[in-house]
C-alpha cells in the first residue's frame, strides 16, 4: 500500500476535492474496472477497442477512491481523488514502476522476442537455472511461474499490470532471475513500458499476426523496438543465422553477441548426429547431449548457452545442466506406443515457418520405409495468408495430411478448410483428408498409422481448450493421443 502522493504521475493535474493526497491510500492499480476493489487507483487507458473513460463510473461504483485520466469526468464525486494526465497509458508505467517498486531493477530480467522458440528458450533458462541453484521465474504462453508456484497464462505476454504485480511477487519470493517471452503484442502496446531487460534474445522472424501489425514491416519494426529501448548496460543476444537478426542489432545501445550454426559467432554449435529422442551437437568445441530433438532446437539451446555464459556462469557446469532438460510441453513433445511402433508428436506449430521447421526435422530422422502423418489446422480470426502455405507445406513433407479444425474462434471451420485446400496441389490431392472435427482427426491418423510410422499434431501443443464462438471447450491434443494410442 502506498499514499496517493507517492505515486501520482509527474506533470499531472489534480483535482482534490479538499483531500489531502498523502492521506489518501492506494492499496491496488486497475486500468480493468471490473477487477477494482476498495481503495483502488483506476486508471483510465484509452485502448484499441475499448476507452477506459467510459468505465470511470463503475470503477468508482467498485470502490475506486482515486482516478486517473485524460480528461475530466462530467460527475466528480467529493470523495474521489481525480487526476488527469497528457496520456493515461504513459502514466500507467510510471504508476506501476513507482506502486511495486521497480522490480525489474531487483531481478535479472531476460527477454525472447521473435516468430518461434520464444516459449522453448525461456522455459529452458527457467529450469536450467533452477538446475544450478538459482531461483527463477517464468512467464511464459504455457505457465507462468514463481519459484515453483504455477500461475495460470493467458497470454504470451500480460498485461501491464498484472506483468509488474507477478515481477513483483517473484522479488519477494527471493528471485534472482525472470524469464520472460516479449510478444510482438506486447511492444505495441507498450506491456513491457519500464522495465530493465538485461539481456534481450532474438530467435527468428517469420510472417505472423500480420492481421493485427497489418504488413511485415510493421511487424519486423516492432520486434526491433524492444532492441532499441535496450541500453548499454544490457546485452542483445542474436541468431545471426536469420537474416534480420542484423536489422534487430542495429543502432541498439546494448552489447550485441550472437548464435549460429551455420557462422563465426560468439556461441556456435554443429549437429553431429539427429534422433527423434534427441541431438548430439558441439557447442564451442565441447560435446553435448540433449533430449530436444531438431536443428531448431539446436538454436534454443545454443541461446540458452549464450544467455548464461553472457551472465558469467561457467560452460562446463553450464553445458552439464543442459543436458538434462526436456522438451517445453507441447514444443516437439514425443509420445511412444512401443507395442505399435508408433511415434506421435505433439507440437504448437502454428505458422508455415515453424510446421516446415518441425516436418523437416521429422524427415531426418524417419525410419526407412515408414509414413508420416500430419495432422494440421489454421486459427480463425488470424492471418489468412498462413493457410495455404501451411496445407502446401504438410502435404510437401508428409505422405498423409488431415486437415482438421484448429481454434476456429468466430469463423467457420469448414470456410478455413477450404482456405487451406487452396494451397493443396493437384498431384498432392490423392493424400489430403479433410476432417473438421479434431479428435476425429487425431483418431483417424492413429488409425491409419502403421509399425515404424510417426503422427504428427500440429498447432495447438500446450494448449488445453478450443476456442469456438467466444467460448473455450476441453480439448487437449495429447489427451488423445494417449488414449487413442494407449
């Protein structure tokens, strides 16, 4: 709990109504009215869809004793605290960076931005660090964690407030470290306002969610935001393998390092040998083992590599912690039926990039004379474009493809089916099933599966719901299969 006058805005306008600020106690901050409690401060952001402004009546009717916003309300009552501001969202950080205290500052905060293996490499560091004595934190699309307290995720990246309240919780619990995903999303809407990143990791750039960024440029400029707001203090740890790893570094006042397999670089690792239990690499010329499968996670690891000898850790205990961690849930998740012979992965694919990463990586390491099975849909309400590049790709490294229903959301399913066939070619045709319903699919693919065979589900991973028409039904893509494969 802090006095009102400890965390008002700087350059705002009061009006107090006779109140004396300092003793005025703020025991919580909202900018969602509907979460306001006795003794709040609301702050009124004016959103993309929604204004906050709309909703000051509420917040006060909830028990709000002080309010800021841009302009002041028609109704003032005389036992409410009102302050405006240029823009509430600015003042949002502040408010929060001065309420819990900075906790960025108190905690080595680690930031992974880019199209795929945000979740994998933070989830990694989460537990590699935990593995070496260090308690951590996570936040993360799966879970977010506090020691090892899990608390539920809605999304990549939370809002501003609740991010600020869980950094904040994680320096009370004794944290040292913060692992944190940093979602395109999240550095428009400036989530991740005030906080201190002391390293940034760049995994890879790929077309997604151009149906909210609107074109690739915009999306790649966002992501290179979060670069620039690091400072010199800070380190900007590339994937120097992708070709717009150069375009994040640039102008960044944070020491930049680098990652790759394919060139000189501070962290470098070669592929010595693949399976679909694991990977046997180099990495800086000392061999290593690890359960995670595929040259892209050959690019997690050697981020989370990088990360901690950037940190001062030594490689030696580094690398042999490594070696026994597993697979984020849903990231490349390999379930077996022995009596069978059948191999099922589970995977969050979700973009024709990351399907064509996870597919190329089944190829290599197929059994001579087996089939692969893949089981595909597309979200609605998201990139359209992504469709038919995902069918084509399927069809492409497969030799059977089940189109089936994803998150339809608000769209129909069969429409986004039909999408998706576009990119099917003629020759491919006579190897596309179309299946709406997704535990039939899965069902279907498990039925055709032979001895030495491998299923692959794609898009969902982790997740355990399907969105359809505004509301989240049960549905777990690994549920099924274990029981479906038993």
């Amino acid at each position: 709990m802090k006095s009102l006058a400890e965390i008002m805005p700087y350059g705002s306008e009061v009006e107090s109504n006779g109140l004396d600020c300092e003793e005025v106690d703020i025991v919580n901050i909202h900018s969602d009215s509907r979460a306001v409690e006795a003794g709040s401060l609301f702050i009124a952001v004016k959103g993309i869809q929604v204004d906050g402004h709309r909703f000051i009546p509420m917040a006060i009717e909830k028990g709000a004793n002080a309010i800021v916003c841009e302009q002041f309300p028609d109704t003032m009552p005389k036992d409410i605290v009102f302050i405006t501001v240029k823009n509430s969202a600015m003042a949002l950080v502040n408010i929060c960076k001065t309420f819990f205290d900075n906790p960025s500052e108190q905690l080595t905060l680690i930031g992974v931005t880019g199209t795929n293996g945000k979740t994998t490499i933070a989830t990694l560091l989460y537990r590699l660090f935990n593995k070496m004595g260090h308690d951590a934190g996570l936040l993360s699309t799966v879970e977010n964690r506090i020691g090892d307290k899990v608390i539920p995720s809605t999304h990549s990246t939370p809002d501003i407030i609740s991010l600020y309240r869980l950094l904040d919780m994680m320096v009370k619990e004794g944290c040292e470290y913060a692992l944190m995903e940093v979602s395109s999303h999240a550095i428009d809407q400036n989530r991740i306002g005030g906080l201190y990143f002391k390293i940034g990791i760049f995994t890879n750039l790929t077309h997604d969610h151009l149906n909210y960024h609107g074109s690739f440029d915009a999306y790649m400029y966002t992501k290179k935001k979060f670069f620039d707001q690091l400072d010199k203090n800070a380190f900007a740890l590339i994937n120097s393998d992708d070709k717009y790893g150069e375009i994040m570094a640039q102008n960044s006042s944070a020491k930049v390092s680098n990652y790759s397999l394919k060139k000189i670089a501070a962290f470098k690792a070669k592929v010595k040998e693949r399976g679909i239990n694991g990977l046997h690499l180099d990495i800086n010329g000392k061999d290593f083992h690890s359960y995670l499968t595929g040259d892209f996670n050959a690019y997690n690891l050697l981020a989370v590599f990088g990360t901690a000898i950037l940190l001062s850790h030594d490689e030696d205990e580094v690398l042999e912690a490594m070696s026994t961690l597993r697979p984020a849930e849903g990231r490349f998740e390999v379930l077996q039926n022995s009596q069978r012979n059948i191999s099922a992965i589970v995977d969050y694919a979700h973009t024709p990039d990351a399907l064509e990463n996870v597919l190329k990586t089944i190829s290599k390491v197929m059994p001579k004379n087996a089939s692969l099975i893949t089981v595909v849909g597309a979200g609605g309400n998201r990139d359209k474009t992504k469709r038919p590049k995902m069918a084509y790709i399927a069809c492409h490294y497969s030799n059977t493809v089940v189109l089936t229903s994803d998150n339809p959301r608000d769209e129909d399913p069969f429409e986004i089916l039909k999408e998706m066939r576009a990119g099917v070619k003629e020759e491919m045709d006579s190897k596309v099933l179309e299946i709406e319903n997704r535990k039939e699919a899965i069902k279907t693919a498990c039925a055709l599966a032979k001895p030495g065979d491998i299923i692959l589900v794609a898009g969902k991973g982790h997740e355990k719901y399907q969105e359809i028409k505004g509301e989240k039904f049960p549905f777990d893509d690994k549920e099924i299969l274990i029981t479906v494969l038993g």
